[in-house]
C-alpha cells in the first residue's frame, strides 16, 4: 500500500506541478484556449496556482524527510478540496475532459490523504 500512495503522490506532484506552473508563469498563453479561465479573475487563478506548487512540494517533502508527515495530509485534501472549485468552474462551461481529469485527480488526492491517514502513514 505504501508504494501505491508514493506512486500516486509522486502522479500527483507531477500533474499538479505543471497545472500550477502554468497558472502562474504561463496564464495568458493558457488562458487563451481554455473558454472556463474566464470563469474566476486572473489573481484567483493565479492564487490556486501558488496553492498547487505549495502543495506539490507538501505531497513529497515531508515524507521523503520524515519531518511534518501531516503535511502530506493537508496538501492531498486540500488539492482534492481544489479538485471541486475546477470541477464547478469546468461544468460551468460544460467542458467534459477537464471536468473528468479533475474530478479523477481529486479522487486520487483524496485517497492518498485517506490512505495516508488510516491505511499507511507516514511515520
């Protein structure tokens, strides 16, 4: 169980990152053929962005260095929390593959936070 929540935090990490790096460093280039970016201002975007890479480093630091596991927690629910703003935002302009991609992904971030919890923490 210990490798799938390392599998599915490192997946997570690595597509949360991107996300995040684009919001933040590439959002006019995005936003231009993404219709549902003009569902929320630009700082918005530009704040759950900063949220992903923040969380992106939460998902790996703190269990590879065995300092603040909790942090781990945090960062998979509050990326599947964020995982339900995009689905929202996404069905607002009935886009149906990012509305999919989002809901899996937070799927996937709340079972990493479940499974971190009870089936196999990080001590």
């Amino acid at each position: 169980m210990n490798i799938l929540l390392w599998g599915l935090q490192a997946l997570g990490a690595l597509m949360y990152g991107a996300s995040g790096l684009m919001k933040v460093f590439m959002f006019d280039k995005v936003s231009a053929d993404v219709r549902s970016f003009g569902a929320l201002p630009r700082d918005v975007w530009m704040a759950l962005g900063v949220l992903e890479l923040f969380c992106t480093i939460g998902l790996i630091v703190p269990g590879a260095l065995h300092w603040q596991p909790a942090l781990t927690i945090v960062a998979a629910a509050a990326l599947a929390l964020e995982s339900l703003v995009f689905i929202w935002v996404h069905q607002q302009y009935r886009e149906v593959g990012p509305t999919i991609m989002s809901s899996a992904l937070g799927v996937v971030m709340g079972f990493v936070a479940a499974g971190r919890v009870a089936l196999e923490p990080i001590v």
